[in-house]
C-alpha cells in the first residue's frame, strides 16, 4: 500500500532539500556528543521538523508513527523529537511501553548520566538557559522551564487513572495542559486493528488491550494541542487495517533492510552442526574467545557476548526432549566449564569444515601459540558461573535488566547471557556475536515461516546491531567495513553467527524469515574479486607503485580570520515596540490597528558596544576564550575578537523597531540584540571548523600491497537492469557483456560492478587500440576498497573507482601516468559533484616529491549519456 504522508514527503524530498537541512542547535548540541547524528537519523528529525512547521495537511490532535529498524536509535529520536517539541512549548511527557523491563532500561537511558547509552548532553541549555531533565509522578506541579517526563507501562497507566491514588497520575492532570505521549512498541497498541479480527485474540486479551488503548487514547484527544508518537520497528503494516489506520501518520519508514544495506548492522551467518546440545555450545564460546583475541591483537577493547537460546521456562510436568528448560540448561553448561577436557575442544576441532569459520578459529590459535590446554584455561575463566547470567530465573527483574543493557560497559564481565523470550523486545545490545539455538523444532506451514521462526529471526535482527569499533579515523565506527573484503581478520568482528543443529528445512525457513524483515536478504552472494595471475607476473606489479594522498589533522593553524562567507555577514534584529491596540473583531467596518513606522538602519556590531558584546558572550558557554581559539587559535584575546575585522568586528547588524538610531536603544535591547547576533553566528562557526585536511603531497605505495586478492559479497538486486554483484562475463543486459579474461589491460579477473562501472570497461576496451600504440603498460585497476584519496579542503575521504595506469617510453625517459576515474550514475552526479570538484583538483595541486615522471590526473565523471560523457572524452582524448 501507498501511505498518502509517506508519499506527501517523498515528493518534498524530491523537490527540496529541507530533508537533509542541517539540525539546529538545540539538538545537536543537548543530545550526547558520544552519538553521532546518522544522516537517516537526520532526515527524521527533519521530517517531524517539517511535519510540526510547514506540511499543511497536519492533523491535530498530531499522531505520528515512526517504523525504524531495530538497533537503528529509535530512542534517540525520541529524544530529539522531545528537544523539538521542548522549543515548541510542549513541557510534559508520558513514556508508555507494555513491559517494565523496557521502563527500566528507557530510565536508564533518561537520567544515567554515567551509562555510555545515556541519550542527552552533559547540560541541556535551550538558548542560555540551562533546562533539567525531570522523572515526575503526575503532572499537577510540574515546573514549567523542565522536561517533566512520566514512564509507565500501559497497564500501569489504565490502572493508575482508573483507580486513583494520593499523589498519583489522574485524568484532572491533562485538562489544563498539553501532553506528548511518547508510545514505545507501539505495535502492541494496534486494538482498532485487533477488533477488526477477534480471532486473533481471546475475549479477555480483547477486553484488555481495548481498555488500555481507550486510556490512552482519552489522554491524547483531551486536547487538540497534545500529540502522539508511536516508535516501533515492527508496526505490520503488511495488514490492511493497520496500513489503513497510519495511512495519515506514518511519518518516516526506516525498514531493517535499509539498515543492513547501509551497513550499520552485523552481518548474519547461520552455523550448522551435527553436535550435540552442549558441544554446539563449546562450538559458540570458542568462536566468541577467537573474536575476542582477534579485537586484542588490534588494541580493541570489546568483550563479546553468547546467548544461549531456550524454549522453556519451568520444567514441564511430562518430559519432552523438544523442551529445553533455560535454568537446566545453565547447569549443565557450567558444569562442562568446570570439567572441560583436550578432547572436548579436540572434537570441536576434528569436525570443523574445511573452509568454515570454525577452521579460521583454530589456525588463528596455533599461529599465535594458543594451545588446546591454554584455551581451556581461558574459557574456564571466561565463562565461569560469575560471568554467565540468567534473564529467566526468579532474581531481581530491575537490576538483571540494567546488567543485560549494559553488556558493554568496562567493569561488566557477563560474556553469556541464558534466556528464553524475556529479551525479544527492548534489549539494547551491541556486543552479542553469538546465538546458540538449543531446541530443534520447527513451526512452518506450507513453508511459511512460523510464529516462533519469526520471533528468532527479530532476535537475530536485536542481535545484529553494529558494535562500532575503528582502526583509525579514516575508517567509518558504525558501519561494516570488511564486506569488500571478507578474508580480513577483523571480519568475524562485524559478523553474528547463529548456531544451530543440522536441519535443512529449519534452515531455509529462517533464512526466508531473515529476508522478510530484511536483515539478510537472500540474495546475498560472495564473489571472488581476484588478480588475474598473469598480471601478477608483470614487473609493472611487483615493482610498480601508485601516488596516494593523506588525511592529515588540522588544527585551524593558518586560520587568521572568519570564512569568506561570514565576513562583512549582516544580521537582522527587530525591536520589540512594547505598543498595544484594540479593535473589534466580526465588525463590518475597517479595523485601523495603530503603528509606528518601522525604519530599518545598519550598523557594525560593536555600535552595541564593547562592554554589551562583551556581556553577552559570557552568557554564552561557547564563546570562552579558550573554546573559540579551537577554531581562531591565532586570536589573542577576547578583545581582539570583538574589534578585529577579521572576526567580530567585520559583522553588520540590521535594527528596526521604534529607534533610529543604536543610541536610543536601552541597554537590555542592546544586550538582547548581542545575544542574538552571538547566537546566529555560533552554528555558522561550528559549520566552518575543519578537524582534518587532504595532504597535496602524494606518497607512493607498492602496487603489490595496495591492489590484493578479496572475497566479497553483493547484495543482488531483482530490480530492473541493476548490475551490482553480476559478471561482466554473465551480466543482467547483453549490452554489458566483455569477456575480461582476454583482455589482458583489465588486471582482475572480472568486474562486478553498476552498470555504469561496467561501460566505463567498454568505454576502456574501445580506446585500447590507439592507447597501446603510444603506451608501453596500459592497466586498469578496480579500487575495491583498496585506497582512498582525501579532498584537500577537508579530509573527507573518496574511493575513485578505478585508476588507469599508462606507462610512456620516450627516447629520454619514463613517463607514467595514474589516471583516477569515477562512473558516475545520473542520478547521482549532482550528490557527489565534490568529488568531481576534487578529481578535478588533482593534476593541479598534487606535488610528488623525488620524481618528476609520474602524472596524477582526475578525470570528470564518467557516464554513458551522450551530454554527460562529451566532456570526460574530451579529457580521456589528452593522453590516447
């Protein structure tokens, strides 16, 4: 179904770029700087932005849904959106979820200033004033300049207004105010659409949801000011009563899917075994401790985490070999910690595949003198019954709840988790890389995945969230970075493996229940991206070099004033006049409102004054002497900023009101004025500052070390002529086809790339001919996340897609030329035109020291539109 808000918002980010507006300050600056802001995180908070201010159809009462994947920072959103609608008026909250553990865990997440999850800044300050963050009970004195926020379950919620107590929550508290419901898991909430099917539900589940939902729903429509926000990653929209019901409210749709294609989850991988119950365990723990030395051996401090799957609770009354009880199970297990042996670990080993990655773990252990005896000792200790614990057992339910939240904390040493379904919803966890299924049944119908099948697959999607991690800033923390190659050590880092015994059968349908919520598409393939061997015998590979730049950091040193576009920058401000009038309204005569002439007048920012502006900035944390030389280091005091015309001093202000001149204004105006001025131009500061820069200075690297052997995957797409992941040799249209194993210039032995990538080697193939007549080597290389060049002005890195190499025999010396090309996508040109601007950039600017026989060339986008490709050729057609 086509959702009309869905549909209203992608024809404005079509149109328009007010989705991708940069955030304003009062967000980006109040949520944790630790967090840093995704670009679809961003598109959300701009779609409420626009929603809240602009989208003319808004409904009120407002309800909104936002379906984001799970681990996608659903509660960061929430957040932002509670800063949005803080600047809008809005004061009081209620957090409502149908589970208590998720209350705990939100609260946490709220007021746990020492949790590395913790949602907000140090200090929230909207505008100068510092605004707290306050847990209230109701809402009858609740402070006007907080955040007052109010957790609840939804039952706690119904039971609580339907049964007052002293000091509690009534239905009196949201007569005289405005409230935002904030509704967690809202997909538990859906009882207009559960009353459409009965069946579904028994008469007293019925009778129950119905009277949660009415509470809620009383609330939200007390007030035609109060709104609704629904968040949930799994709202079965796929029914046509829900699609209904948000057909107006279905604000943003972030599906798992675009999640995992984006990179910012785990990649899947299910491991079969024909082990026993308790060695498929041993089989999960040597795979984590493997993962576990490979993060030490590169300086990472991340303890990884198993999770042993159940499927019963208590015991049952009759035994059933089909039911394995979670408490037993952890007995067991402990006790074969306490008593392993060389031939436990020995079996393991015996029956691993060839190439599987249980093989990997155990060469991994002998090349690092890890022995059969030492690795007991490491997991006895690991995984001794102090670091194990049970979320189904009868402790504490709170604080279990903040230990298995916190699993990646330093001073948390739990490394497995036992459990049966107490953690499918709300578990925020990064660091689990193994789930181990215990229980060997099946639920499908027809081969349709079952209801317990799907709720494994939405573990496996919880599971799967990234654990951020980086080798150095150049490297993306949040996202996958070895997909392009997957012999990496550090792949079985960004990999989660889900153990389970040998079933065929089981095994396709949880692969088609991974595919439908999107987490492993099925059409995921490997690909061999290998040189051809030939090409390795070549001198040019063993001796040749390539010309690569450096991102250097920069610390603002040759910064002697503001940017270009900030200087001689004009504000505008607007005297308030303090004038009133009255008239009649629903009157048929004229109504002649009184006004003063308002004539607007410029003048330089310190005709406020020093000793205002100077005022001004002290009430303004950013503007210390000691932040503002972060971004002006060679400023030499306050004074300087204020007067120089290379800062302050260079700024206009226009004033209209009821004065004609700055002296007439009273000093508060001219206090307020500053402020705003100050206020104004902060974002534009922050926007300027550059952490890192593009060295002009090209270094030359080994051919041999840069350009390797890969095992990568590809996500095939079944939409029209998408060529990604498909041989040139067996493309999806004739049109792409070259068989590259006779073509001796191309140095790999296939191209998988878009199809734009793919005529680009056509385009190549054409002009071989008359290249080989004037070159002595003539390579074309695939940059597979081989190199990366960094933009001069700002570091930001680009991975060119290929490099051509020619090498030039003249009667005096060699020349070689490294031509870096990028296929472009019409779609995509106007996007990436920086990259373009750089390319360009190169054969300006670059500097080679040591050699003068090296060319660096950037060649304009490459695409197959006639218009387009007129202006590549004509560069190409400078070195045939």
């Amino acid at each position: 179904m086509a959702f009309q808000l869905l549909q209203d918002f992608e024809g404005v980010k079509n149109a328009t770029n007010q989705l991708e507006n940069d955030l304003p300050i009062y967000i980006t600056h109040n949520l944790n700087p630790n967090f840093e802001i995704r670009d679809y995180q961003k598109e959300a908070f701009n779609r409420f932005d626009f929603y809240l201010n602009t989208y003319k159809k808004r409904v009120r009462p407002t309800q909104l849904l936002f379906q984001m994947a799970t681990g996608s920072g659903k509660t960061l959103i929430m957040a932002g959106c509670m800063l949005q609608l803080y600047k809008q008026g809005y004061r009081n909250f209620i957090f409502f979820v149908d589970s208590t553990n998720i209350i705990e865990k939100t609260k946490d997440n709220f007021f746990n200033s020492a949790s590395s999850k913790y949602l907000f800044a140090p200090q929230i300050q909207f505008d100068d004033t510092p605004i707290i963050l306050k847990q209230v009970e109701n809402f009858a004195n609740a402070d006007e300049e907080c955040i007052n926020i109010h957790f609840t379950t939804i039952q706690g919620l119904h039971s609580r207004l339907n049964n007052p107590k002293e000091n509690a929550l009534t239905f009196e508290d949201f007569e005289d105010k405005n409230i935002v419901l904030l509704s967690d898991e809202a997909h538990h909430m859906n009882v207009d659409t559960l009353a459409n099917n009965k069946k579904q539900l028994s008469i007293k589940e019925f009778e129950e949801y119905s009277s949660w939902e009415s509470t809620a729903m009383r609330i939200f429509r007390s007030s035609t000011a109060n709104m609704l926000l629904e968040f949930t990653a799994t709202a079965e929209l796929h029914q046509e009563a829900i699609a209904q019901k948000y057909d107006d409210k279905l604000l943003y749709d972030y599906s798992l899917k675009k999640f995992y294609l984006a990179k910012y989850s785990k990649e899947v991988n299910v491991l079969q075994a024909s082990l026993s119950r308790i060695e498929r365990a041993l089989q999960a723990i040597i795979l984590s401790q493997y993962r576990l030395l490979v993060f030490a051996q590169h300086n990472i401090l991340i303890k990884p985490v198993v999770m042993f799957k159940s499927n019963c609770v208590n015991i049952p009354k009759q035994r059933d070999e089909n039911k394995i009880v979670s408490s037993e199970f952890k007995a067991e297990f402990l006790y074969k910690i306490e008593t392993l042996k060389p031939a436990d670990i020995e079996k393991i080993r015996d029956n691993a595949s060839e190439k599987g990655i249980i093989k990997t773990a155990f060469e991994f252990f002998k090349t690092n003198g890890t022995t059969i005896e030492n690795l007991i000792i490491q997991l006895k200790d690991a995984f001794a019954e102090d670091k194990t614990i049970s979320v189904d057992s009868t402790t504490d339910k709170g604080e279990t709840q903040i230990v298995v939240n916190t699993l990646e904390e330093p001073n948390n040493a739990i490394r497995a988790v036992f459990a049966v379904d107490a953690l499918n919803e709300g578990w925020d966890v990064l660091n689990l890389f193994d789930i181990v299924r215990l229980y060997n049944t099946r639920d499908a119908k027809n081969g349709v995945p079952g209801k317990t099948t799907m709720s494994e697959a939405q573990l496996i999607g919880r599971g799967a969230r990234y654990c951020p991690f980086q080798l150095d800033e150049t490297q993306p923390k949040y996202q996958r970075k070895y997909d392009e190659d997957l012999n990496n050590p550090l792949r079985i880092c960004e990999e989660l493996f889900y153990h389970s015994e040998t079933n065929s059968r089981y095994i396709d349908e949880l692969n088609k229940a991974l595919d439908k919520i999107g987490i492993k598409p099925i059409t995921t393939t490997k690909r061999q991206h290998f040189l051809k061997e030939e090409f390795k015998e070549t001198s040019f590979y063993k001796n040749g070099i390539i010309y690569i730049n450096q991102q250097n950091k920069y610390r603002n040193e040759d910064v002697t004033q503001f940017p270009e576009y900030l200087q001689n920058k004009t504000y505008y401000y607007k005297v308030k006049t303090g004038t009133s009038s009255e008239g009649i309204l629903l009157k048929d005569e004229e109504v002649n409102i009184a006004r003063e002439a308002e004539i607007p007048y410029l003048v330089n920012v310190n005709a406020l004054g020093f000793s205002v502006i100077r005022k001004a900035m002290q009430k303004l944390p950013f503007y210390t002497f000691s932040n503002l030389t972060k971004y002006y280091p060679n400023t030499n005091s306050i004074d300087e900023f204020i007067t120089s015309n290379s800062y302050l001093g260079s700024q206009n202000v226009e004033i209209s009101g009821r004065t004609t001149e700055v002296k007439d204004l009273t000093q508060e105006e001219k206090l307020n004025c500053a402020l705003h001025i100050l206020k104004t131009l902060q974002p534009d500061i922050e926007r300027g500052n550059i952490d890192f820069k593009g060295s002009t200075v090209f270094t030359p690297n080994s051919i041999q070390k840069i350009f390797e052997d890969r095992e990568m995957n590809f996500t095939l797409s079944a939409d029209g002529d998408a060529e990604t992941g498909y041989p040139m040799s067996r493309p999806k249209l004739e049109k792409h086809y070259l068989d590259l194993s006779q073509e001796n210039w191309y140095a790999y032995q296939e191209n998988y790339g878009t199809s734009e990538e793919k005529k680009l080697v056509i385009f190549i193939k054409g002009a071989i001919a008359k290249l080989k007549k004037r070159y002595e080597d003539v390579y074309l290389l695939r940059n597979e996340k081989s190199f990366q060049l960094y933009r001069f002005s700002d570091g930001k890195a680009f991975e060119p897609d290929f490099v051509l190499f020619l090498k030039e025999k003249t009667s005096n010396e060699t020349v070689v030329y490294q031509l870096f090309i990028e296929p472009k996508g019409e779609g995509y040109m106007e996007g990436d035109k920086w990259k373009e601007d750089f390319l360009k950039d190169i054969e300006n600017k670059f500097i080679i020291h040591q050699t003068l026989n090296y060319k660096l060339v950037g060649l304009p986008f490459y695409n197959s539109e006639a218009d387009i490709q007129r202006e590549f050729t004509l560069e190409f057609d400078k070195y045939i």
